[in-house]
C-alpha cells in the first residue's frame, strides 16, 4: 500500500486544491483523517493550508518514504547535546504514545503528549504546542553557550 502512495503521490495531486481544501471541514476530513489528524474539522484552515502547500514540491516520494520508514534515529538521539522537548499526540495513528516515551527517555526530555491529537498536533492544538514549548524554554532559562556540535551528527551531516 505504502508503495502504491508513492507512485500515485496523492499529495501533490490535491496541492493544487488546498486552498478550496483548507476552507472545507469536510474536505480537510478526506484529506487529513484516518493518517494525519485526529479531528481535522477543528483545524484552522490555515494550518491545514500550510501542511498541503509541501507536496506540490515533493519529487521523489518514494526516496522520502524509504529515508522516513527505513532509517530509525533512536539510537543517534544520545548524540543530541541541548535540551529537547518531545511534543506527541496521545492519537497520532502513525507513531504510538510509547514510541514518544521511548524517544523522552533517549533524549532524557520532558514529554508532552497533547490530548486528542493525532501527527499533525501542531496543526491540531498549537495553543497547546505553543503552551508546552513555552513552559519548556521558561524552564531552561539561558544557555551559557550553545553545545558544541557532537560527533555523530558531523558524520551524519558531513
């Protein structure tokens, strides 16, 4: 099935359309529900906007698709040298809570997982993302110096 959607590429099919989308509850429930969003009548039209307007640009999906499904960064977390913040949504249909909890144990992180939410919780909740990034950077106060570049990301980026 997965393979089928890079070939098709519904994304970039219904890009043209996202403004017409957007503006519709119920479009935006063809396009988002079940996969991406757990209420998506809820979202701003904006919000779901933005998260159509990416696909127009994709050109190889099935490269993307294979980077996304076929690589796991879990065990590249330890390399993160700042302080993290794992945002999750307690629906997301395509990551479980517990893959969230895995990845706050990683990054030794606070979780926050945003009630109702599907992947898309940014789009979904912002007030509450904007709620927990800002508790979150109230907590940290000032960085003395911005940590140094590990190891591990030069060789992943170099």
């Amino acid at each position: 099935m997965l393979e089928f959607s890079f070939l098709v590429k519904p994304g970039k099919l219904i890009a043209p359309y996202r403004s017409r989308i957007a503006r519709s509850p119920a479009l935006r429930r063809l396009a988002f529900g079940g996969w991406a969003a757990q209420d998506p009548e809820t979202m701003s039209a904006g919000a779901a906007e933005g998260f159509l307007a990416g696909p127009a640009l994709h050109t190889d999906t099935a490269m993307a698709g294979r980077s996304l499904f076929g690589w796991d960064v879990r065990d590249r977390l330890d390399a993160v040298g700042c302080p993290a913040l794992v945002l999750w949504g307690s629906r997301d249909p395509q990551l479980p809570v517990a893959d969230g909890i895995d990845f706050a144990r990683r990054l030794q992180a606070p979780l926050r997982v945003i009630a109702g939410c599907g992947h898309l919780l940014i789009g979904e909740r912002p007030d509450a993302c904007l709620d927990a990034i800002e508790r979150f950077l109230d907590g940290i106060g000032e960085l003395d110096e911005l940590p140094g570049e590990p190891e591990a990301l030069r060789q992943v980026s170099g």
